[in-house]
C-alpha cells in the first residue's frame, strides 16, 4: 500500500455531479482507501478556450502500483463519460495521479504528474489534504511550490467550499456548494 494523491477536475456538463461521481467511483474501488478530499475550486482553464473548471485533490492509499492505479483510473473516466477530443481540451472528468509515495517515474507513466509544481489549481489543493506531501524529484513540500507560483495564479484559484462527503464517507453529508463559481466565504 503506497499514499498517493489524484487531480480531479470537470468543465463540461454537471461538473459538480461529476466530480461527486468520481469520488464515489474511486471509493468503491477495492483498491483505493479515500484518506481525504479537498474542497472544490473554481480555475482558469488551461489550454485552448474553453469552460471554467472545478477542481479538487484526493488522498489515497493505492493497493496497486502506480500503472496498475493510472488504468484504473482512466476506466473510472471513461465510466463517467471521458472523451479525449484534443490535448488541454474540454472534458467532462480528468483523474491525474500526481504523486505515488516517493517513487519517480518516466515513460508512458510519468509520476510526480509533469507539471504538477507550475499549476496553482492543482498545489492549492494539495496543500489542503497535505501541505507537507514532499515533491520527491524536486525535493520541495507542496506548500513551499506553491509560494514559488506568482500571486496572480495562486489568485486565480477559487475555494468554493467542501465536496459533497455522501457514499465515500462514514460521516454525515455535508451540504454541496451549487455549480455557480461562487467563492467561498473567508
């Protein structure tokens, strides 16, 4: 069992009911142990024009390895309705595994995520479910990579409030914020 961490993000349709969805898809999976789940945020999209996303982090014990944990999670995606239309385009639900314990790994797999350290909507929350998850090709915790963003992409990330906790969770429901890129109250 490895402690790893997943991006999810949706710009196209119920974006809210996708990410719920795919958190629940990710808690049945016998191979996945849901540890905590960031608040949503509301961000830029990166890429092409394109909607605004919805964004969050999930930390997890994996009982996969690292490829093994990507194909299950590009099943879940395509569970939800994934269609891979053009690179940094539009898509319903996007999974990225950005860290796999302390491993590194180059090729068709590559972990830590690529571009992890140069994107506030995913550090932002990152830093929320472990701020002291440590980059282990850069040597730096997650919250020191997000100081080092500039301050208009770290403002550019909207905290809209907790994702709804219902059938991942054994606690009670919390209240889902609704769709609209509403910010959150500080």
């Amino acid at each position: 069992m490895i402690d790893a961490y997943i991006a999810l993000g949706a710009n196209l349709g119920d974006r809210l009911g996708t990410l719920s969805r795919a958190v629940e898809l990710i808690g049945r999976e016998s191979c996945f142990q849901i540890r905590s789940v960031s608040s949503i945020y509301d961000t830029a999209p990166v890429g092409p024009p394109q909607p605004r996303y919805l964004n969050a982090v999930l930390r997890v014990t994996a009982f996969l390895g690292a490829a093994a944990t990507l194909k299950k999670l590009h099943a879940i995606e395509e569970t939800l309705g994934r269609i891979r239309r053009e690179k940094w385009g539009p898509r319903e639900i996007d999974l990225d595994l950005l860290l796999f314990g302390s491993q590194v790994i180059e090729g068709p797999i590559a972990v830590p995520h690529p571009r992890l350290h140069q994107r506030a909507f995913v550090l932002l929350p990152l830093c929320e479910v472990n701020a002291d998850v440590r980059h282990p090709g850069l040597q730096q915790s997650a919250r020191e990579l997000l100081t080092l963003l500039p301050q208009a992409d770290r403002d550019g990330v909207r905290k809209l409030g907790p994702l709804r906790r219902r059938d991942f969770a054994d606690e009670d429901t919390d209240a889902a914020p609704s769709d609209a890129p509403t910010p959150a109250a500080t």
